[in-house]
C-alpha cells in the first residue's frame, strides 16, 4: 500500500493533487504538453501515482483511481505506467555507461557506428543525439510522408519498431540542420541512441539496461516493454477523454519504439533510481557531470526552441537548457533536473531541485492530467515553506 509521511504535508499535498487539474489534448510521445480543459480523478476511474521526496526520504506517497477501468485495480506504489519520454534519462544513462566502459565516443558519429549511414550522418555525434541537436529528421512525419505516398503501413496492432526507424533515417538526404547549429527535441535522436546502445554493448538495449542499471540498483518491476516478448506486472493501461468520456488509448502505432520512451516502471523502484543519482551510484559525480552541462551550440551560443510552432516546439523562440536526457531550465531561481513524458494514455513528470534535496514523481494514466503542472504546484508549495 501507499503511505503517507509527515501528516501536515500530507493533507496539504492531498488537497492539492485532487483539485482539479488542466487537461491535455495531443496523445502522442511529447516532453509534455499546454491545458486547455478541466478533468479530475475519481476513486474508479484511471488516476495517478504521486511521489514526494526530501533529503532521501519520502515525505508523501499516495495513488489515485484505478489502473485499468475493467479490473478496478487500484493504483499504488507497485503500479507501473508507461514512462513515456521519461524514459530519455535511462537511454542518457546507459550511453553515459558505455562511454565509461570505452565501447562508445561521445564524438562519435553516425556513420562510424553505421557504416551505411547516408552522409548528413558524417558529422552527427552522439553527443549532439543526447542534447538534442543532431538535426534528424522526425520519425514521425517520416512515417506520414511514407504513408502518404504508400498507403497505411502502420497501426496499433503493427507498430514501428526501431530498425523500421533507422532505415527511413537512411533514406533521407538531408536533415532538419547541420549538427551543432541549432536545438531540436528530438525522439528520432533517441530511438537511435537505443539502437546504439544495442550495438556497442553487443546486448538488447532492455538486457543492456536490466543488467547495468535496474539489476543493481533493484529496480526489479521496470522493464523495457516489448509486445509479444515480456509483460508488464501491475500494469497501467493509458486512457483518454473522448466527448466526455474516457476511452483506453493505450497503445499507438510508435509505442513500440525503445530508446524515446519504452520503459514502464513505478513509484517505488524510480524512488531507487532518485537515490542512484543523489548518491552517485552508477557513474560517479564527475562522469555524470556532462548530463548536468547545459548544451551550447556550436558558435558557443545558447539554444533556443525553435520558432515555428510544431507538436514537439513546447516554447517557440525561447531559450532551452538541455543536458543528457534532462531539461535542467531553473524554476524560479532553484537548480533543477527535469523530464516529462506524454503519450497514448500516459502523462509522467520527475522534478529534481538539486539545492533543496527535493524530488516530486507524478506518474499519471490518463491524458486530461497536466503532472507537470501538478508537480510545480506541489514544489511551490514545499519551497515557499522554506523560505
């Protein structure tokens, strides 16, 4: 069962998450999304799972509603949703992993680990795949113009898988920008830093994953998910609001890609991974200080999202902070290290304040939740309590 710690903040906190939260419109694998309506849990419909921790310890726990409206399961902290781009900091890290092992460059390139790489691939590091500024192409618009001049190739029950990807990468000529001269949220850039994980470690990227990063840290629910080959225990099965009621979207026609966002997990094993990167566990302080390094471009100049608006353009024109596998943009003044995910029936937050020992965890299975702004509400509650 869920627990909660220290009554006072708990109250509070309770109060807060079942106010009624800005609901979401685009379901497909985002960093996050904008509101634009209202939508609430109730005890036997999909919910949430919520985590707050101080200095290590959690200070409130609890879930709400249920993980899949036909069995009424409730949510708790063994409840695994899917992590959606969430998953960019596990992918980050076992990238980080190899480069410490000697199998892999952060220099790197495209064609050195696929040879037959078209040429734009020459100078794309996996430096720039980690920060976002490679310039590859969108799988995802890649699949419409596919479909657009073939005919339907993709569906739910025929997902595109990660090779699929790669080989329309290796069809295009061109991509979005030379490397290193501008920033672009990029789930092309990390399907391929999983295939990449793959081939430098001569193991499946979730063999590669289960035996250097969930194995020792006993992270022993979260899996990378693979239809047809494992299952998810306690699963959480994504929905969304249709005309005012809620229809299971659990799956899509990319929810089959890795490295972008193929990992399910829970509350209690993703408090393991908090304490793995507050104690250094894995890489140690100094080799993780790259993914903590903002990205600069190129001319030494600071990225920016880009202007035209687009369904991954969450901030047009503004300024971005980008490390690997981490949005580390402040929050009113306080460091931090940030990720969201957003895909068919799932929305998921985590906010580290690295000054204030902080970590808020929403893990939600239904699309007209806004975790993210949960999660800063709950922090601004918490921080100004400080003050």
């Amino acid at each position: 069962m869920i627990s909660s710690h220290s009554s006072q903040n708990a109250r509070i906190l309770h109060i807060s998450v079942t106010k009624r939260s800005p609901a979401l419109t685009k379901n497909e694998m985002r960093p996050t999304t904008s509101p634009n309506a209202s939508g609430a849990t109730s005890p036997d419909a999909p919910g949430l799972a919520v985590l707050v921790r101080q200095d290590g310890k959690a200070i409130f726990e609890h879930g709400y509603g249920v993980t899949d409206v036909r069995r009424k399961s409730k949510i708790d902290a063994n409840s695994n949703f899917r992590l959606a781009s969430f998953t960019k900091q596990f992918t980050a890290m076992a990238t980080m992993l190899l480069v410490r092992d000697g199998k892999l460059r952060y220099n790197e390139t495209l064609m050195e680990i696929f040879p037959d790489f078209p040429s734009y691939g020459r100078s794309i590091t996996v430096r720039n795949l980690l920060s976002h500024t490679g310039g590859l192409p969108d799988y995802e618009d890649l699949m419409e113009a596919a479909e657009q001049a073939n005919g339907p190739a993709w569906s739910p029950e025929k997902q595109i898988q990660d090779i699929e990807v790669l080989e329309l990468l290796k069809k295009e000529k061109a991509g979005k920008f030379a490397p290193g001269t501008s920033w672009s949220y990029s789930n092309s850039g990390y399907v391929v830093l999983g295939m990449i994980v793959a081939k430098a470690s001569g193991k499946s990227y979730g063999e590669f994953l289960r035996e250097r990063i969930f194995a020792p840290l006993g992270m022993s629910h979260t899996i990378v998910y693979q239809k047809g080959k494992n299952e998810v225990a306690n699963r959480a099965f994504g929905y969304s609001k249709e005309n005012d009621a809620l229809k299971e979207t659990d799956q899509s026609s990319t929810s089959a890609t890795l490295g972008d966002g193929g990992i399910y997990s829970n509350l209690e094993d993703l408090a393991k991974w908090d304490d793995a990167l507050r104690n250094h566990t894995l890489p140690s302080e100094k080799e993780f200080q790259p993914a903590l390094t903002p990205v600069k471009l190129n001319d030494g100049s600071e990225p920016h999202w880009p202007k035209e608006p687009n369904d991954d353009n969450l901030h047009p024109g503004k300024p971005v902070s980008y490390g690997f596998g981490w949005f580390l943009d402040p929050y009113k003044g306080r460091q931090r290290m940030w990720h969201t995910g957003s895909t068919m029936g799932f929305r998921t937050v985590i906010e580290r304040f690295l000054g204030d020992n902080l970590t808020i965890i929403i893990l939600s299975n239904r699309t007209d939740l806004d975790p993210e702004k949960l999660s800063l509400q709950v922090a601004d509650m918490l921080l100004s309590a400080k003050n």
